[in-house]
C-alpha cells in the first residue's frame, strides 16, 4: 500500500453515538490512501463544534442521535459549512429516510448492512460531487419526480414535514407531550401544534387515535 498523503487525504468527520462503530468505519477509512478521519463525534452538539473548528471534505452520520435528529443536523452543518457534503449512514430503512435526507441536504444513504467495498464506493461518488443511493431508491425517486408513485410512496406519513415526523415517531414510542418537548427542546405548545398538524394530516380526531397510528407505524417498519 503506498503511504498516505495526509495533506492530501479528504478529511472525514464520522458522527454516531457508537463507539465501536466509530472505531471500524476509522479502520475502514483510514486504509485508504487517499482518505482520513479528521474528527469523530457521539452527538450533534460536538459536531456542530467540530465543523465550526476546522473544515472537513464530508460528514458521514446516523440519522438516530441522542440528543437531535439527524435530519437536523444535516440543515445545522449546512448551514456552519454550506459546501460540506453529508452522507447518512444509519440502520433505518433508507425507504423511510432517504427522500428525507436528499431534501434536508444530505449527498447519500447508505444503510450499516452494506458491504465495506459499497460504503467506501459510496464514500467516494459523494466527494466527487455525486449523490449516493441504492438502485432501488433511485428508481423510487425517479418515479416520485415523475408522478409514478406506488401506493406505499403516497403513506399520508410522507405529508409530515420532518419536525412532524421526528414527533410522530417519538409519541409512537410512548413518549409524552413534555418528555418531547424537552428531548426536541421545543415548547410545550409548540409540540402541541405539532401533534395537531399530525392529526389534521393523518386524518385522525383525538390523541388516542394518534397514538395508535404511530405505534402501529413504528411496528411496520419493526423500530420498536
């Protein structure tokens, strides 16, 4: 292998709250000649703090942190660094997440079950400029640009924006009203208005109903 160039290499910020996942995408990256980890994080706020330090050539993350969704997170590094990459690497079905992550900003999903030569492929169409999905989710959004959706791209879930999305996932976890407020640190009202948007669009009448919606949706997609 011939020696890496670190002042060459593109510098990669890895963002996941799990630290041996963290420690094999290092391995993985730092194999490659032509690529390093600059930093790694095990939330958003030291991200954030991260990339208000130094600059970094991509950002790769999961969607699930603990303390802000990642969704957010990618608007948040975009806006510390408009022409950082993005790149979410997560457990969670990219059908559910990739549309939403290409719209927040993000370049590419791939999913953790990938393959070391896929993730390391992906790695590099997105810091050449490109955007990195599965053939099968390119088809999907192909076919949502098109109008050819199927019947399970026109869920009513799709309608939430991604704050109302973030909160029907957290009460379909049996997470009240103020636990949400506090976890999104939002108000208590503005929670609230949240839920009533959810329901207006889900067409449902009271919270109960909300409630088992959600619950039920977590258990279709088996994130419960």
């Amino acid at each position: 292998m011939a020696a890496k160039n670190t002042n060459s290499a593109k510098r990669i910020l890895i963002i996941d709250d799990h630290p041996m996942l963290r420690k094999g995408l290092a391995q993985l990256i730092n194999n490659e000649p032509e690529l390093k980890v600059g930093a790694e994080a095990d939330n958003a706020r030291q991200a954030i703090d991260a990339v208000s330090k130094q600059p970094f050539d991509l950002a790769l993350l999961d969607i699930s942190l603990p303390d802000k969704s990642g969704l957010e997170l990618i608007k948040d590094l975009r806006v510390l660094q408009p022409d950082l990459p993005v790149m979410v690497f997560s457990m969670h079905d990219e059908m559910i997440y990739a549309e939403r992550v290409l719209r927040a900003g993000g370049r590419g999903y791939i999913m953790k079950q990938e393959g070391g030569e896929t993730f390391l492929a992906a790695v590099r169409q997105v810091l050449s400029g490109q955007i990195y999905v599965s053939e099968k989710m390119a088809t999907r959004i192909l076919e949502i640009f098109s109008g050819r959706q199927s019947d399970n791209t026109k869920s009513p879930v799709r309608k939430l924006s991604d704050r109302e999305f973030e909160v029907f996932q957290l009460v379909g976890q049996g997470i009240g009203t103020r636990a949400i407020a506090e976890r999104l640190h939002l108000s208590v009202k503005t929670v609230e208005v949240h839920r009533a948007n959810i329901k207006e669009k889900l067409g449902l009448k009271t919270a109960t109903e909300l409630i088992r919606q959600a619950v039920r949706w977590l258990d279709s997609q088996g994130q419960r």
